[in-house]
C-alpha cells in the first residue's frame, strides 16, 4: 500500500512539474481562421483527374476553375534549398527522371524542372516552387494551407517558407495557414513569427502509416511498439496541441469527427478542417457546420 501511494504521489507530482513546464513554454493563440468556415478546399489542387498531376499549377487552376475557395499543397525542400511543392520525398512513379527514384532533397531544382509528370499527356507541366503557387493564388486572393512534409530539414524548410511572409505580407498573414503532422515544426514556425497561422494535422494511425511507407525520417525508436506511440500522440494532438502550440486550425482525418471535439474547439475559437473524404456520399451533415471546412481530391460540388 505504501508503494502504491509512493507511485502515486511521484506520478502526480511530475504531472505537476510537467504542466507547469508547459505553461512557461507555451505559445499565445493564433490568429483566428473563423472566416474560413464553410469553405471548400482542393486537395493538393486536384487528385486523380486525368492529364492533370496533382500538387501542380495546373491542379491549382482546376480548383479554382471549379469552385474551390482555397488549397491545399504539400511542400519539401530541394538539394539547393528551395522550397517546392511535391508530396512524397521521392519522384519515383511520378516523375521521368532516368536514374529512377531519387529523393527530392537529392535534386536541385533546376534538375527537379527538367523533368516531366509522367501522368501529363503534354509533357510541359513542371514541379512549381511555393512561391510560384503563392503568386497564381494571390491574384485571386485564393487561400493555401501550406503542409510541411519536411521532416529532414525542418529548420531550412520552415526559414524558407518564412521568407516568403516578409515578400508577401499582406497577403501570406491573411490568406494562408501552414500545417504539419509534426508538432515541432508547428512550435517553431510561432517562435519565429507569433502572427503564422498554423494548423495541427492528424490521425489515428499516422506513424504506422509512415512506417509501412517506408518513410525514413522517422525515428527508429518509433519502429518499436508504433501503436503506442500513435495512442501517445494522438492524445497530445487532441488534447494538448491546440493549448500548448497555439494553433489557428486544428486538422482531424474526418473519421475522427465527433460532435463533443466540435463544440470544445469551437468555444476556443478554433476551426475545424477535415480531410481524407473518398467520396462526398461520407461527407455527411455535420461537417458543414459553422467552424469547420474541408477539402476534396475532385468532383467538387458534391461536397458543398
């Protein structure tokens, strides 16, 4: 019995210790994203349409073509730092590239731009830069949620993304939100510029996906027990990041809704955005509420 309560009293201590370590480094709130309630993303512009490949300028014109009131894109950083937008961290399957796959941080991106999509019957669609995807939506005043799929260099590649606040600020601060998997980039990116919007994106499986990917930035030690360590973050993602990070969005797979999560964000003036729809017969009532919007891969008017 002495044992247990020993246990006990240390657990509650170190709780007590941890949380007021937490509330010293904890970040103020976002800028809000209320506004961007009810409205209709892109997913990476478009996905699976055929002749346009996905995370591409033309996928992007598509989107606004069809009605989408923003994006959404995925970024990662070249050999010769530059940031450009392309999902996975190898070209191989989706790019013509002759040595076969290569890494996208192993390319420049004069190299990244000679080579074709594979899926483009025209043969002259090119990997954009994020600056390039900025500017075509800044002329619509079009917003971007900009996902950082870096986890290598996540330093240079937030540095880089940042940048382009300071080149386009009136429109970068009010028209796009950065968002992540990964909490580290999002406590970054707001200790360098505390006026960022940035959202928190997750879901119920995400390292054992990434594992089964093959994606080799992640840790080893993750490759231990995954399914604990996905119970462990998803808990911090639902309960602790929005506090502790002072995120503007928070990012949920849609299989994730529940009505008790809606309200709670809601009252701390947070907005929902929900992803991972394969068709709009699952996008279902509740998730056209107010606080929450959602993004689409094609067939865009089924899901207003």
């Amino acid at each position: 019995m002495k044992w247990v309560f020993l246990c006990g009293y240390t657990a509650l201590v170190a709780g007590a210790v941890g949380l007021g370590f937490m509330r010293h480094f904890r970040l103020a709130a976002g800028p809000p994203r209320v506004s961007w309630s009810g409205l209709l993303f892109g997913h990476r512009g478009c996905r699976k349409v055929r002749g346009i490949p996905e995370n591409t300028l033309r996928a992007f014109q598509y989107a606004f073509d069809n009605g989408c009131k923003g994006v959404e894109c995925d970024v990662r950083l070249t050999k010769d730092d530059e940031v450009v937008v392309f999902h996975d961290n190898n070209i191989d399957g989706q790019l013509d590239c002759p040595q076969g796959r290569k890494r996208i941080d192993e390319l420049t991106l004069k190299e990244l731009k000679s080579y074709r999509y594979l899926e483009d019957p025209t043969g002259k669609i090119r990997v954009p830069t994020l600056e390039e995807t900025v500017l075509l939506c800044r002329k619509s005043r079009t917003k971007i949620l900009i996902e950082v799929k870096d986890l290598r260099n996540i330093r240079r590649c937030v540095d880089k993304i940042l940048t382009l606040y300071q080149r386009y600020p009136e429109y970068m601060y009010e028209q796009t939100t950065i968002i992540s998997f990964n909490p580290i980039v999002l406590y970054y990116i707001r200790q360098l510029d505390a006026k960022v919007a940035t959202g928190s994106i997750y879901e119920r499986e995400f390292i054992r996906y990434c594992i089964n990917s093959k994606v080799d930035e992640i840790p080893r030690i993750l490759h231990i027990w995954p399914a604990f360590f996905d119970c462990v973050l998803l808990h911090f993602q639902e309960w602790v990041a929005s506090w502790f990070l002072g995120c503007s969005l928070m990012c949920p797979d849609y299989r994730l809704y529940s009505e008790a999560k809606h309200r709670r964000w809601q009252s701390q003036g947070i907005t929902l955005y929900f992803w991972g729809f394969e068709d709009n017969t699952v996008c279902t009532p509740e998730f056209k509420q107010p606080g929450i919007f959602i993004a689409a891969d094609d067939k865009y008017e089924g899901f207003k």
